[in-house]
C-alpha cells in the first residue's frame, strides 16, 4: 500500500528536480490528512509541486490565486437568483475539490483568508445557513511569499495552526538547476504525468495509520517536547495540544514511508521543524538577535532527553 506512495514521490522527482526530502515532507503531510504550506521565494516550484503531487494521486485539482481583492464568496461559492426556478440558487467555488492550490495565499487581505478556516478544520463550508460538505480527500496545499514582499498580508497564527507542516523548497542545487535548463518545461512534463495511485488507495493509506503503534515511552517523547517549547523563554507561545496531536500523526506517517508498523524517536524529529517551527513564534534572545524558528526548534529538540 506505501510502496504506491513512493512511486509517487519517484514521479514527482520527475518533475520537481533534487527536492526528494521536501517530497517526502509534502506526502507524509497529505498521508496523515493534514494541510501544507509552501513557503519560499516566487519560482522555484511551488505551484508545480502541488499541481504535480494532485494528478500523481489521481485527486481533482483546482487553484485559486490570491490577490488583495479577492473576496471569501469567490473562493466558496456564491448563491444567485435564477428567474426560471424563482429563487436563489448556490454555485460552489472552486474550493469544492480534493486538492485545492491556494496560491500566494497570503496577498489576500485577513477577511478571505479567514474564510479557509472552517473548511480547513471541518471539512465544510457554510453557506446562507446551509453546510455543506468538502469531497473526501480534501487537502489544502498552500503557497506563501516571504512576508517582507510588497503586497502581503501575514497569516494570524490561528490560520497557521491549521496546516499540519511548514517546508521551503529552496533555490536547486546547480546539478538540478542545469537540469532545469536542459530539459523538458516543466508544465508540458505535467500533461504526461499519469494517476500513480487512486483516491480509495490513499484513503486506505491514511487509514492504515491507526496501526502504526506509538508506544507510552514515544507518547512521553512528544508530550516533554510540547512542555519544553511552553517553558521556554525563546518563544511567544508554545506548542498547542493541537500541534502535539499533529506532531504525532505526521510522525506515525513518516513511519509508515519508512516501511514501519511503529513511531521511533527518530520519526518525530525527522517532522520535528516543518511541523512546529511555523506554529512558534521566536521571541528576541537576550542579545537582542532574533533568531530563525527552525534554529530555536532544533535547539529544542536537543534541549529534550530521549
């Protein structure tokens, strides 16, 4: 059932060129039904890697591009008034689907990104006092601009609490990046890519994830870690019970990847940063110098005993 999961990734390493851990970072995040953010510079892959990982999956793919006056009903659907049936008529947005691109998500004012919220956590949408239901799968991959570009709005930290991980693809090394020029544009290598796994075999997948075992002495690992991040003086806040719940999930799926019917230690750390370093808020040191949140997580992960 995991190997399927690897003919993926190996399909979208077709495509996204020298980025196999970020790969793997984005299916163990699809794998335990959570939502991604892709943060980086603009060009370096973001929307080709989503647009990739939903026709390898087989999921229906829909985008939206985010811009300051893009309005929540254009993301949703919007109800009109229709002459013929004498009365108002709902039309879904393009959020009706399984895998649905959020691009540049945060060049949308706070109102339309707010309006992710419930679909992102309950899997509905609600709508003239009518909810209705997301197709299963339904993932929410998401691309972010770095905050310092004109033109963008910060997510709050509830709205970054709801994507399980956090990855930056970065600029390819200059064997991958010669690729790049050599070969084939990557979107016409899009329109060969064939569905390397089905709807029902993921949904299989995903619920293979309950029999990956976390034993007691794992569960201890991840609770000391969150009550780490809580007592430590480098971050605004610490981790929620929500992110512990995230953390240990992405973990049982990396697990699953590796071929494992049961989390290590080693699991957790491997989702570690790209699950929490969004959700923790650096504080400045006693210096004055504001450290990067991977760094002060991978401090925390050296600060906790196994």
């Amino acid at each position: 059932m995991y190997a399927k999961l690897h003919a993926v990734a190996r399909q979208v390493g077709t495509v996204i060129v020298g980025k196999d851990l970020q790969i793997r970072q984005a299916l163990t995040c699809l794998l335990a039904g959570g939502h991604l953010l892709v943060e980086d510079v603009p060009g370096v892959g973001k929307t080709t890697l989503s647009h990739a990982l939903a026709i390898s999956l087989g999921l229906r793919f829909n985008r939206i591009q985010f811009t300051s006056d893009l309005l929540p009903a254009d993301v949703a659907g919007i109800s009109i008034y229709e002459r013929e049936k004498n009365g108002f008529v709902f039309h879904p947005g393009p959020i009706f689907t399984q895998v649905l691109l959020a691009d540049e998500i945060n060049r949308a004012t706070p109102k339309t990104q707010s309006g992710l919220l419930e679909a992102m956590e309950e899997r509905q949408v609600s709508a003239d006092g009518v909810t209705r239901p997301l197709p299963e799968p339904f993932f929410v991959i998401a691309t972010q601009n770095p905050t310092h570009q004109v033109g963008t709005f910060p997510l709050p930290e509830s709205q970054l609490d709801r994507f399980l991980m956090c990855l930056s693809l970065g600029y390819p090394d200059p064997a991958a990046e010669r690729a790049l020029l050599l070969g084939e544009d990557r979107r016409a290598l899009l329109k060969t890519l064939p569905a390397a796994m089905t709807p029902a075999e993921l949904a299989a997948a995903q619920q293979g994830l309950r029999r990956i075992h976390a034993s007691g002495a794992l569960v201890d690992y991840v609770q000391a870690l969150a009550q780490a991040s809580r007592q430590n003086g480098a971050f605004a806040e610490g981790l929620s019970p929500r992110a512990a719940l995230a953390l240990l999930q992405a973990a049982r799926a990396w697990a699953a990847l590796e071929g494992r019917d049961h989390v290590l230690p080693e699991d957790v750390q491997a989702v570690l940063v790209p699950v929490c370093a969004h959700r923790l808020r650096p504080l400045k040191s006693a210096h004055g110098v504001a450290l990067a949140s991977r760094d002060l997580v991978l401090q925390l992960q050296q600060s906790v005993p196994l």
